[in-house]
C-alpha cells in the first residue's frame, strides 16, 4: 500500500506520519491518534459532530483528507481545555447551562463556539445562530447552546 508523509500539528504536538493518501482526518484523529472525541455522526458532512478546528477555520472532518492538512495546525475538543484538569470556559459554560444532554454533537458544537469567540469575541445571538449552523443538535432545542456561548463570552472577555 502507497502512503504519504504528514506533518502537521495537533493539539499544540508535532506529530510525523505515514497515512494511506485516501485516508480521512476524521480516521486519522481517531484510529491512529486515539483521540476520540471527534465523532462521526452522518459521514457526509451535514451534521457536524466530526468539527475540528484547523488553521483557525472549523472544518468537517470526515470531508478532510488527510493529505489535505500537510502542515496545518488542528484542535480538537481534548486540545482546547485549560492548565491542568481546569475546563475551557466554553466547556464550562456548556455545563453550567445545561447545554450538553446525550452530548454526542458536543465537542463539535464546542469547537464550532471557540472558532466563533476566537473571531469574535462579543456575538450577537444571530451571529451565534450563523456560527453554529453546521453543527445540528436533536436533544437541546439549541437555546441552552446559544445562552452556553453567550456566557462563555462573557467568561472569557
């Protein structure tokens, strides 16, 4: 089998590999990292829940080919809490507003926030609503999210 080197850095770790040229990030962060807090929901892109956050853009991870993040800079949801065990202020806000229920699109619509508040720290409601289309949720109704990052903004102004 054909593979590719890879450079890239994830979660602030240089990482060198080998991949096979058709393989998705998605499976790279999960089946050869271990990093499994990226979901796969839907395969197609439409749900969000493989977000990630590469070269400070959210990305759908399972639309990513490897091969496509030579030398990029990625987060995922195990690289965004803060020193030690201390949760992000998303993450903590997340909690706090009962925005997180089977949590399966969690670390997605986490990212998804961190991407928008790391762009624009003070979001109106609507800017949220846009920053967080791509993300779906069938469990919260949305408003726990919307009020999660609203306070997150507020922790982290």
């Amino acid at each position: 089998m054909k593979t590719i080197q890879l450079n890239l850095i994830i979660n602030n770790q240089q990482y060198e590999l080998q991949v096979d040229p058709n393989l998705r990030l998605l499976d790279l962060l999960r089946e050869e990292l271990d990093l499994l807090g990226t979901k796969e929901g839907c395969g197609v892109g439409e749900c969000g829940a493989c977000t990630v956050i590469m070269n400070g853009q959210t990305v759908n991870s399972c639309l990513v080919l490897a091969g496509q993040a030579q030398d990029a800079v990625i987060f995922t949801i195990e690289g965004i809490q803060g020193e030690g065990e201390e949760l992000h202020p998303i993450q903590a806000a997340f909690i706090e507003k009962g925005a997180v229920q089977c949590g399966f699109c969690t670390p997605g619509m986490i990212l998804s926030a961190k991407a928008l508040l790391d762009h624009n720290p003070q979001p109106t409601v609507e800017e949220i609503k846009e920053g967080i289309s791509g993300n779906l949720c069938r469990c919260t109704g949305y408003q726990q999210i919307i009020e999660a990052i609203q306070l997150a903004a507020e922790k982290m102004k």
